[in-house]
C-alpha cells in the first residue's frame, strides 16, 4: 500500500452537506479497492489561485490516503465524474502523514536554511 495525498476542489456555492456527501462517496471509493482513509481535512471555502471557469472561489477539502494505485485510479474517475468538483490533485507521498494542520506548523522560514549574501 501506499500513501497518497488527495486534494479536490468543489464549486463555492455547495452546501456543507453536500461537500460532506462528496467526501462520503469518495471515502468509499478508497474503501471500496482495499485502501484506507487515514484523515480528512475540510480547508472550507477558500479565494482560488487563479479564476477556474466562472469560479473564484471553491470549497477545499483534503483527503489522506493508504491504498493501493488502482483505488487512487477509482477516486480520480470519480472526481471526473462528478460536475461539482471543478479541480482535483493525487500525489503520493514518501513521508509519514503529519498530524498536525499545515496551520499549526512552523513557519517556512524556519524550514529553510537561511543564505547570506556576501558584499564584494
């Protein structure tokens, strides 16, 4: 198995309701081919990066996965499928899945190294 991070985008004026039902129906789809769902962290509506269509904003929602590739396979068709999720993203990921929010971890500038510039 492995470890995928699932990130989709749903239209700005579904309900909680329905995102959550979205979710549901996804959660089964990596259940459904012998994976887990290790978290589920509903990011709400958001501004996007960029206009998508006639969206500007969309309701975030991020899955973390274990299974294997042919459920990740599932999950994609299935955000295809549906007309509500206007973007989606699948990596998979090497590292442990972190249990904290990306939020309450430090800053990136505590995460890089720090260069100087030398005066010539």
């Amino acid at each position: 198995m492995v470890n995928y991070e699932s990130i989709f985008i749903a239209e700005p004026n579904a309900s909680d309701d329905e995102v959550a039902a979205f979710t549901k129906g996804f959660e089964e789809a990596v259940t459904g081919g012998s994976g887990t769902v290790l978290k589920v962290e509903k990011w709400g509506k958001r501004r996007l990066a960029y206009r998508i269509g006639r969206h500007e904003d969309g309701n975030y929602t991020l899955l973390y996965l274990n299974c294997p590739p042919a459920a990740v396979k599932e999950l994609e068709r299935r955000y295809r499928m549906n007309d509500r999720i206007i973007k989606y993203l699948t990596v998979r990921v090497d590292e442990n899945i972190p249990d904290t929010k990306p939020t309450e971890a430090g800053t990136a500038s505590e995460d890089r190294p720090v260069e100087t510039l030398e005066a010539e």
